[in-house]
C-alpha cells in the first residue's frame, strides 16, 4: 500500500496531469507545512482550520510576498482535496481559509505618443524593418497576443475586407479587425516575405526570420523591447504592453467593454475589465463629460 505523500504524488501526476515542476511546487509547499505541524507535533490529517490558519499567519510574518502565500495556501487546499477525495478525511478544514490580498499588477499602458516614436524608431532600411513595422501594427491596431501574432497565417487574412482570423486560448478562433494602417504595413511586408527562402512547414506563416522560419516568442520579446529603448521609452514594454493599450485606448474613446472583450478573445468580461483599467480622472472626465446632471449644470454655469 502507497503512502500517503507517495499516493498524493500519484494523484498529482495521473489523475491531475500536473507538470512535474508543478508537482515539484506543491511538494515543496507541503515540506513547509508538515514541518510546522511536526513542530506542534499534530499529523496532517489531524491539523484543524485554526492550526491551518496559524501556519499561514506564521509564514506571513516570515515576510514571504502575499503571492509566494497564496501558491503556498493553494498547495495546502490541493493537498486536503485529495484527503477528501481518497475518503482519509470527512471534512475540509482548509475551507475557510482566505488567501491573502494580492495587489492587482497592471501591464503598463503606452500613450499613442509613445507608441508613435516606437514605430518611428523601426530602420525600414534594414531587411526586417518592414517586417517589425507590420507586426508593431498588427499588436498594437488589433491587440493580438503574442502567441496569436506568431501562429497567425497568410491563409487566414482577409485583407480585402481587413479583418483576420484569429487562434486564441484553446483553439477557439475570432475574427478581428485590422487597422488601415496594419493592412497596409502587412501587405508591405509580404513583398519583402516573398523574397525569402520560406522553409518546408513555415510556407502559411505570416512574420517570418531572415531563415524564412517562424519567429518565436522571444524574438518578438526582443524586438519590442530593443525598439522601446531605440525611442526612448523607459515603461517595461513588452507585446502585450501594446494589447493592453489596445483595449484601454479603445475603452478611453468610449468602445463598449462587450465589444473589447469580443476583440480580445476573453471568455469573462471580468478579465477585460481588469485590461480595461483606466485612472480615476479619465472616469471623473468622462462622468463631468457625460452624466445629463453635470452636464446641466455646467450650462447653467
């Protein structure tokens, strides 16, 4: 018969089908609490939500980010799931367990001032000038994740009517539109991408190396932030620094948060909200703007 910690390893790998860092993880947060039970010489299975809840204020007071605290409480709750689930225990004393506040961090949002030098940075006399153009467009004009930026495909624009099919998060597919701009920095690119020696299985892929492969992830990393630092922009700029512009610029000139969540393939709108995020002025401005009582009285004024 398995151990308990041998059959939870079991559980985690076979019926949870974790990555074995993710394993690794949770072991290592169980390490954690077994030694502090030890201590208070109470077994796992015995530990009550007032002990639970004393562990978790002792590793608060240790310093640990409000984070590192809620994947270490994350791993606790798994670990009773499974004690429940394999009938070693009737009740979850992790229940009522509350994971600590983690402050929201927002990606930085690039004015369209910003984002003009960053363009204007791009060398169009380099062979990848007109490449790196198009894809600043495409991030920025359609808000695209960097994932969707380098899988998308040639066979999958529809540049007459400007607008592209899209693979998000779990296949799921979406039309977005393109920018007039993003067309015709796109159409721009592809004579120079016809130029390439395109290799066997990278023949539909849009934005392509000077191998005529498939750029990756890193790549595009790489290249927003050289051209960031080429325009002076000192923000962390990342691809999705520009979705994120995207979705709050669109929200800033009154877009419908129904419509950018369409956009930006979120199945909740509570995830575009959160890319929605705007200052409280912004909001003032628009309730002084807007609101038929402020603007009333701002007539009578």
């Amino acid at each position: 018969m398995l151990s308990i910690p041998d059959d939870y390893h079991l559980y985690l790998k076979l019926e949870k089908s974790l990555s074995p860092h993710t394993i690794e993880a949770y072991e290592r947060d169980l390490q954690k609490l077994n030694s502090y039970l030890t201590d208070a010489h109470v077994s796992p299975e015995k530990a009550s939500t007032e002990i639970l809840r004393d562990f978790i204020i002792e590793i608060s007071s240790l310093g640990i980010h409000p984070r590192s605290q809620a994947r270490i409480l994350s791993s606790i709750k798994s670990f009773y799931h499974f004690l429940i689930y394999r009938n070693i225990l009737d009740n979850d004393p992790t229940e009522l367990l509350e994971s600590p506040k983690i402050g929201l961090r927002l990606p930085e949002v690039l004015s369209v001032e910003e984002i003009n030098a960053i363009v204007e940075a791009i060398d169009l006399s380099k062979p990848e000038g007109l490449r790196n153009k198009a894809i600043i467009e495409v991030l920025y004009g359609s808000g695209l994740r960097v994932s969707e930026l380098i899988n998308l495909q040639l066979s999958k624009l529809y540049l007459d009517e400007g607008y592209m099919l899209v693979e998000g998060k779990g296949s799921k597919q979406r039309l977005v539109p393109m920018s007039p701009e993003a067309l015709k920095q796109t159409n721009l690119w592809k004579i120079d991408r016809n130029m390439l020696d395109i290799k066997k299985g990278n023949e539909d892929f849009v934005f392509l190396n000077r191998r005529g492969t498939k750029l990756s992830r890193d790549m595009i990393f790489k290249i927003v932030k050289d051209l960031a630092m080429q325009a002076g922009v000192r923000k962390n700029v990342s691809p999705h620094t520009f979705r994120h512009s995207f979705a709050t610029h669109l929200l800033e000139h009154g877009a419908n948060l129904r419509a950018i969540q369409q956009l930006l393939g979120h199945e909740s709108i509570t995830t575009t909200e959160l890319y929605a995020h705007i200052d409280v002025h912004f909001l003032r401005k628009t309730v002084l703007d807007c609101h038929p009582g402020y603007k009333k009285k701002k007539e009578v004024e």
